[in-house]
C-alpha cells in the first residue's frame, strides 16, 4: 500500500491532502489513580467500615479494626526501641531498623500465627508445593542460589548446568574466544538487551549498581515497543553493531513488545548487512516461539528460562546472570549475598527474620491492605533503579483483586521513588508536609567511595557526609511529623550485597502474600490489558479492510466515522475508531483524513491508494 500524508484537524474547515494537526487524544486519567486517590481520604478504620459494609473484606478485618497509636517521640525510649529492634546479619554487613514504624506489641502478638503461617507456606514452597495454584506452578527462584534445595536432582541438574553454561559462554565472549563475524575489533563490544518487565528490571538495576566503570562488554536495553526509543538505541549503537550481542530475553517467548523489539534489531542487521543469528542470544523457556525461532535460525546460543520461576523474581537466572556476567560482574558472589540472606529468613523468629520484620512493617503502615504507598529511597545513585525493580516485584506480585479464598479484596501495595538525596529537591516537601499516604524505605550505603579516594570539602567533612546528613536529616523530618519509616543499611554496593537486597524483598513480598493470603506468583491483570491491546489491533485490521473496500471503488467513497463503525459491525467502539484512525493519520499511513480531530462528526476517512487483491484476502 502507497503512503500518503494523514490528516486530522483541529480547524473545522475540510482541508483535504493537507497535514493540519499531529495531535495526543488520549489523556484520561488512569481510574487506578482515582480509586486511590479516593482511598486516601479515608481514615483506615472507616476503610475498614467501606470494606465490612460492601463484604469486600474479609481477611484483615479484625486487625485493621484497631486504632493505631502516636509515634514514640521520647528520644530514650525511641533508642531502646531501635536497639530493641535493629536486625543486623553480620557476614553480609546488612542491617535493617524498623523504630520508626510505629506497630505495637500487641500488634506483633497478634500477629504471630499469621507469621507462623506464612513461614509454613514458605517452608511448603520452597520444597516444591503447587505455590501458584491458579498456574499449577511450583516457585523455585529460591533453588536458583542454593541447587541443593531443589525437590529433586533434575531441577537441582537443570539449575547448576545452566549457571556453568551462563559462566562459560560470559568468559569466551570476554576473552575473544566467541567473536562477532565481521567486527572490525574482533570481539563483542556491547550487549543490546531486547526485554521487557521482569525480563528487563532486574538486568538493568544490576547494571546500574555493579557494572564497572569499564566493563567488558557495555550494556544497553530496548524495554518497550516504541519506535523512536529503539531507534535511539540502535542509532547510539552505529558502527558498533557489528560487534553487538543481542540477547534476547522473554520467558514466555511471546511478549509482543520483545518480539517487536527483535523484528525491528533483525532488520537493522539486514540494513547493515550483518547476519543477525551470529550475534543472536535466547534466554527463554524452552519450545517457547523465541526459543525454536532462534533453535530453527540457528543463533548463537541459547539458555533456559524455567516454568518455575516467574518473570519478576528472574534475577538470579540466566535472565540476569548472563548480561551480569558479561559486563564483569561476581555472579557468584551475587548468588552467595542472596543464598546467606535466604537462610537468614528461614528463621521464625520474627526479630531474626528481615524478610518477616519488612512484611510486618509494611502490614502495619498499610493497614494490610496497601493503604498507604511505600516511597523507597536509596541515597546512592548506583541503586537507582531499585525502587523500579522494586515496583514490578511488589506490585505484580501483590496487586491482586481475589484472595486464595475468592473474595473480593482489591489488595497491593503501591511502591515508587528514586534516589535521595535528590528527591529532597523534588517531592520530599509533599511527604513532609502533604498527604500523608505513604511510608518511606531509606536504603543506605555507608561506604562513600572506594578506600584511599575520598578527601574533605570542608573542614572534617565530605561529600558523603552530607548525603549522610540529608538522609538522617530527612529521616528525622518526617518522623517528626508522623510519617513512618523503614532503613535498610549495607556496607558497600557489592554483587554480594546487592544479590542480598533482592533476595530479602523476594522473600518479604512472599510472606506478606501469606499475611494478606494471596497468590503473588501469578499476573492476571497483565492479560486483560495483553487482551485488550490485540483487540485493538485486530480492530485496526478490520477497519482498514473497510476502508479499503470504500476507497477501490470509483469513485473513492470517503467515510464517516458512523460509516466505518456500521460496516466494522462495531458501532460501540466508535470511539477506538475515531483514535485508531487518528493515530493512523499522525503516521502517514496510507489513509487520509479529513476533518477536525476536535469535532470527531466532521471527519471523513479513505485509502490514498486501495489495494484490489486485500478485498479478496
Ligand atoms: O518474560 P516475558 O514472558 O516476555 O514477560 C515479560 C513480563 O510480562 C509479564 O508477564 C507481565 O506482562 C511479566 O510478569 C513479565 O515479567
């Protein structure tokens, strides 16, 4: 089909052929954040009043009937509090400070066999049970560190085979042993990672926070199904994509937006004359279409994704493991900080347990149901995306509209945030002195710079003491004025601390799945909007064949958005034609449009080119 110029203006004069407005139709609020935003208002008891009176809840309600006390404000007894309630585990130099949460003794009383429940259904797990029932899947991301805990020696075989394949293929890519075909440098240079949720978030948070300042291999990612952001990364690429290892990553080896992704790497490759398959990485389950797409194309290598580890908790997989390792980074030590912090909750002692005291706090501060949001701050530019990683395995796995009995009860805990001390100059002000619906995580890193680098500014004082002072400082502020708290501290950003990180809030997000009984490991939301969007696209289809079939005849025979509607047998998504054709119209899409995007009634659409044989497809 020829392109033509689409149109749709603003003006209600009919211009026809002539490019008039390139318009965004599109700005509905979300009704995620009206529901929200309406439940902020609420004081929790009288959500808990809503909830009771609607039978929407039934788990939380006894507990969320109480009323919560004030802050500890004197300052003695606020020390013995956090001298009483400090966590520390040594060999991984993390500690974890939960004081100014404000839960109460006999909170935590009555907490205990909620907490001795869901230690059981971790137990249960991580010894193989159907842990998502909805999927009929075990959840083994836990065996991923330690194999020897795997129910049995083919997955415990599968686990340590795959981690020495990930390490020999990362070494002979680094050493030059495993070349690009035609790269003037003889060795790969750069990874493009083609990905998208938990296929991409944890990759690119272990980048941003390990990855040397000149690592082997530097890392780049396509995360979406926009144009112009693939085209960004692949044009930064230039010359070096001859020397690009592209690793492809999707469990389920079907993500349009990945697929996208890799039509449009593919192409680049034929355009520069490179031949894709030998710069071409799979990291998918397998028999997956990636995965004999890239069998039957005969790609560089392959690796396996494995049914029993979801797509958010992937990190220590080979979804993770290999663009770590082929920046440089200690995989193993990052395996090791995550396998001691794994043992570390297994405990059921709550004061020894991190994952537990987390999954606590964050019952208490939202009242068990996600009423307040969790900002999670680290005061380190290197762990940045932290709290966007965080945001997939929190949200995905909580957010959830049935609980394992089938009630109704709309749960999740909301996480956003980015970095302190900057964000001091962003929204600080709001959760010092606004809205009072969240509760913060400070993650603090007490190592400043590598030994023998650092150097005073000021007389006794560095640059790091005053990111130390505006988090202690912050910390304080809010305090003061209720907002509650969490901080997790960490030596140094190392694989081994950095491995521990994600293994403490994997195991918090499962226990408080067992606190508020739900299944974390399942995301059925995801599919209705997956749904909807390919409905969107077969819409989009058919409206093309209309238009087609009007515009072949003579003369051309312009329509009315009722017209396409009626002849779609669609007239209750006239709105969605009105957009596709508008956006058909902002991207010269063979289709001209005639009329005001402002008065949708003015509009008349047809074909600047038809196509006879596309009547009889
Ligand atoms: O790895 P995949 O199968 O491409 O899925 C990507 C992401 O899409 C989701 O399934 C949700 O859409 C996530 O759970 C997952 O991390």
């Amino acid at each position: 089909m020829a392109s033509l110029s689409g149109l749709c203006s603003s003006s209600p004069s009919l211009k026809p052929k002539t490019p008039l407005l390139k318009t965004t139709i599109n700005s509905r609020p979300l009704r995620t954040s009206l529901t929200f935003a309406t439940r902020y208002r609420l004081e929790p008891i009288q959500s808990v009043a809503r909830e009771i009176s609607t039978g929407l809840s039934k788990t939380n309600d006894k507990l969320l009937s109480k009323p919560k006390q004030g802050l500890e404000k004197d300052p003695s007894a606020l020390w013995r509090r956090y001298v009483d309630w400090l966590y520390q585990h040594k060999e991984l130099g993390l500690c974890l400070d939960v004081s100014r949460i404000g839960f109460t003794d006999e909170f935590v009383a009555e907490m205990e066999p909620r907490l001795q429940k869901a230690f059981k259904d971790m137990e249960k797990l991580e010894k193989g049970a159907i842990a998502n029932p909805d999927e009929g899947r075990m959840v083994g991301h836990y065996w991923l560190r330690n194999s020897s805990l795997a129910p049995n020696s083919f997955l415990k075989t599968q686990i340590d085979q795959t981690l020495d394949a990930v390490c020999k293929f990362a070494d002979e890519v680094v050493s030059g042993k495993i070349k690009p075909p035609s790269s003037p440098e003889g060795r790969f240079t750069q990874i493009l990672s083609v990905g998208i949720g938990g296929s991409a978030l944890g990759p690119q948070f272990v980048a941003e926070a390990l990855a040397p300042d000149n690592p082997p291999l530097k890392i780049r990612f396509i995360d979406n199904t926009d144009p112009a952001g693939i085209d960004h990364q692949i044009a930064q690429l230039g010359p070096e994509l001859s020397s690009t290892l592209v690793i492809v990553i999707s469990k389920s080896g079907g993500t349009p937006e990945t697929r996208n992704g890799l039509l449009e790497v593919q192409k680049s490759f034929r355009e520069a004359g490179l031949e894709f398959a030998k710069q071409g990485v799979a990291i998918t389950q397998e028999n997956s279409l990636l995965d004999n797409t890239a069998r039957i194309e005969g790609w560089l290598a392959r690796f396996p994704m494995f049914d029993w580890v979801g797509g958010r908790t992937s990190e220590m997989s080979a979804v993770g493991l290999l663009p770590a390792a082929l920046q440089g980074i200690d995989i193993r030590e990052m395996l090791a900080g995550a396998s001691s912090m794994d043992e570390a909750n297994r405990t059921t002692v709550l004061r020894n347990n991190p994952a537990a005291m987390l999954a606590l706090c964050w019952y208490w501060a939202s009242d068990g149901m996600g009423s307040k949001d969790m900002v999670v701050l680290p005061y380190k530019d290197s762990l940045l995306l932290f709290s966007r990683y965080l945001q997939q395995l929190v949200m995905e796995s909580l957010g959830k509209e049935f609980d394992l009995d089938g009630n109704r009860v709309n749960q999740g805990l909301t996480v956003y945030g980015n970095k302190g001390s900057t964000d001091q100059h962003a929204y600080i002000q709001q959760l010092r002195e606004g809205v009072h619906n969240f509760f913060v995580t400070f993650i603090e890193v007490l190592r400043d710079r590598p030994p023998g680098h650092d150097w005073e500014l000021e007389p006794g004082v560095t640059c790091g003491d005053y990111l130390f002072g505006m988090l202690q400082g912050t910390r304080s502020a809010l305090y003061a004025n209720d907002r509650e708290s969490i901080t997790v501290t960490v030596q140094e950003v190392t694989p081994r601390s950095v491995g521990a990180l994600v293994a403490l809030y994997e195991r918090a997000v499962g226990i408080y799945a067992s606190l508020i009984n739900i299944n974390a490991y399942h995301q059925p939301g995801v599919e209705a909007g997956k749904k909807a969007a390919g409905e969107v696209l077969a819409l989009q289809k058919r409206v093309l064949a209309v238009l087609n079939e009007a515009s072949c005849k003579e003369p051309v025979e312009p329509l009315t958005l009722e017209e396409v509607a009626e002849r779609c047998h669609e007239e209750e998504d006239i709105e969605m034609i009105y957009k596709i054709i508008a956006h058909m119209a902002a991207n010269d899409r063979a289709l001209i449009a005639e009329g005001s995007c402002g008065s949708p009634r003015s509009i008349k659409v047809f074909l600047g080119e038809c196509n006879v044989d596309e009547l009889y497809a």
